[in-house]
C-alpha cells in the first residue's frame, strides 16, 4: 500500500512544484505552493514523522502561504480572471475532492477508535520523542530561535518604520 | 519496497525544480516561492535520512527550518510591499541603484 502512496504524492509535490516555477499568475505559484506543502506533508506522513508533517501544515499552509497571498492580493498585480466554462469545471473538481475528503474524514474517524486501544508508545515520531531531544541535546539551538523571531521582528518594524518616515520626507518635499 | 534512494530522488528533483525558479524568474515573488521549494526539498531529505537511520535530530532540525523560514519569509515579504511602493513594480531587474 505504501509505495502507491509514494508515488501519488510525490507525482503531486512534482506537478504542484512545477506550477509554482511554471505559472504566470502569481496567484496560482502561491496557491500550488499550498498543495505542495500538503503533499509533503503526506510524505512527512508516509516516513513516520508526525509532529513535523502537522507542523509543516499549519506554519506553512497555515501561516506562511496566507501571509504569501495576503502580499498577493495587496500588490494587485493582475486581475484574476477566469471564463465561466472554467469556473463550472473547477466546481466539479471542487465538489469530487470535496466528497473525497469527507470519505477519508470517515475513515480516519473509524481508525480512530481502533486507534483508542493501542499502546501509544510503540509510535514513533511523537511529540513525547521529539520533545525529548529538543529538550535536552538541543536546548541550546531551541532558544536561539526565539532570539532570531525577535531580531525578525525589530527587521519588520524597523523596515515599515523606516517607510514611513521617509513617506512623510518626500510629502514635505 | 520505497527506499532512501527513492526520497532522495524526489528530494533532488523538487530541489532542481526549486533551483530553476530562483535563477530564472525576476519576479521578487516567485523568487521567495521558489526558495520555499528549495528549503522544502531539503526538509524531505532531512526526514527522509532520519526515518532511514533511525534518528530523530533529523526531524528536529525540519522544525527549526520551519522556524527559520517563517521568518525569512516574514523579513522578505515586507521588503517586497516597500520595494512595490516605492518603485511600482517587483521586478528584480528594477533594481538598479544602490542607494535611493
């Protein structure tokens, strides 16, 4: 079963990797980026790294792809215009994937309770195994992270803070 | 049977495909796409190495990746929107002078 898998989703991180070089509108590169990021995550998946593949997902696709599409849509550098015939065929694909995944979310709901009854520390991967090491071996690395979001966002604000001030310099101008 | 080998592949492949996009494109935006694709090749093959030797420091240097990411992407996105307001365009052939 897990081969077939494999190469499902690496023929999907291919095709979407290929869109995000590919496609003219900017729209798309970051929306393919999205599925990208999801078929990743389903290989992150396949090779028992759990924690990582749900971090992957919700930093990425979550936080970081939006913020892409958010700078996107503020630049508005061209209208996304799509034919009706387009829209109706999208809408099929919308609605077939749509039923799909409410078909997995019905699986993964039965997997669930039997899931209920097994010995949890036979997974790997876990957050308890991650957590260990992060804790211990990489201390040190883990809280020079959080030095580099700060410096990240002293960058930002200086950066926007920096725009503003020199925008009120060419208005006196 | 899916071996290291078979991740590798993959992971060098998204890694060109990623590659392709950073030198050829002059889009700002798809500049820093591409890098996500670049960084996401690695990442596979962090795991990939780390499901095969049995350790976990693979997968946790992915988080910090992620980590990293998140802020670079954060730092580049907002050069980008002050690149787009004071010139118009992000187009990296535009940038031609040094200093403002």
């Amino acid at each position: 079963m897990s081969p077939y898998f494999f190469y499902l989703f690496a023929a999907i991180l291919i095709l979407a990797s290929l869109a995000v070089v590919l496609a003219r509108n900017p729209l798309y590169n970051v929306l393919s980026l999205v599925v990208a990021i999801f078929s990743l995550s389903c290989l992150f998946v396949l090779l028992e790294a759990f924690f990582v593949g749900m971090i992957l997902l919700l930093v990425y696709a979550g936080a970081v792809l939006v913020f892409f599409l958010f700078v996107v849509m503020c630049l508005n550098l061209n209208a996304l215009k799509l034919s009706s015939v387009q829209q109706s065929r999208f809408k099929w694909l919308g609605i077939s994937v749509g039923l799909l995944f409410f078909a997995s979310f019905g699986l993964a709901a039965k997997s669930f309770i039997k899931a209920q009854t097994m010995d949890a520390s036979s997974i790997r991967g876990t957050i308890e195994n991650i957590g260990r090491i992060l804790f211990t071996d990489y201390l040190l690395p883990f809280e020079l992270t959080s030095l580099l979001l700060l410096i990240a966002i002293f960058g930002i604000v200086s950066l926007a803070q920096g725009a503003l001030s020199t925008g009120k310099d060419n208005e006196n101008l | 049977m899916i071996t290291l080998g078979n991740y590798l592949a993959l992971s060098g492949v998204i890694f060109s495909i990623g590659l392709i996009g950073v030198m050829t494109s002059r889009n700002v935006l798809k500049v820093l796409l591409s890098l996500e694709l670049l960084l996401a090749a690695s990442n596979l093959s962090f795991v990939a190495f780390s499901k095969f030797n049995g350790d976990y420091a693979g997968q946790l240097i992915v988080f910090f990746v992620i980590l990293v990411a998140a802020a670079e992407v954060a730092i580049g996105l907002a050069i980008v929107v002050l690149m787009y307001r004071r010139l118009s365009t992000i187009q990296a052939d535009e940038l031609k002078e040094l200093k403002w």
